[in-house]
C-alpha cells in the first residue's frame, strides 16, 4: 500500500485561513492590532518570513491562543520541510549511536 504525503502547509496559510478569513480580518488590521509592521503579516501569511517567538507571543494574546501554538506550527513546518529537502539523506548517512560491547 502506497502511503500518499500529505502537503506541508505553513503557519501563515494557518494564519489566514482559519484566523484572518474566519474573522473577517485584514492583514492590516491584524498587524495594527498587536503592534507590528503590515509587511510582516503579509510575509508570515505568503510564507516568506517565519512566526518568530514575539510575533507568537502577540498573535496568541491578540487571538487568545498560546505563543506555543504559533511556535509549534513554526517549528513542525520547518522540520517538514527540511526533511522533505534532505529526502532521507541523514538516514543514509549517519547510524545511530551504538553502545561498545
């Protein structure tokens, strides 16, 4: 049975489309709202910049969620992706740490 990849999806797709689309907000309102620049937003939501920890500390107290959400969105897509450009490199190529005998 052929295992079929889900794809990855970025935290600025997460950004907009539950959050943004659902709430009837803009970008431009939301990055007023928690005080950061509009091109910021815009970024994190194109996947061009990553939700760094004060970015997550903003969105989860404007959102009333928590910066680990926004982080663990962050980091489980960038692990996705890495993995997905490294396509079984690593695996290849380190052996796990065995005990001497």
């Amino acid at each position: 049975m052929i295992q079929e990849k889900l794809p990855i999806i970025c935290p600025g797709e997460i950004l907009k489309e539950e959050f943004l689309d659902e709430l009837n907000l803009s970008e431009y309102r939301l990055a007023k709202e928690i005080g950061v620049p509009a091109r910021r937003i815009n970024e994190i939501v194109h996947g061009k910049r990553a939700i760094t920890a004060d970015t997550a500390i903003r969105l989860a107290r404007y959102f009333s969620t928590t910066p680990e959400f926004w982080m663990n969105l962050q980091s489980h897509y960038e692990l996705d992706k890495t993995r997905e450009m490294l396509n079984g490199k690593i695996d290849r190529d380190i052996k796990p740490y065995q005990k001497a005998a």
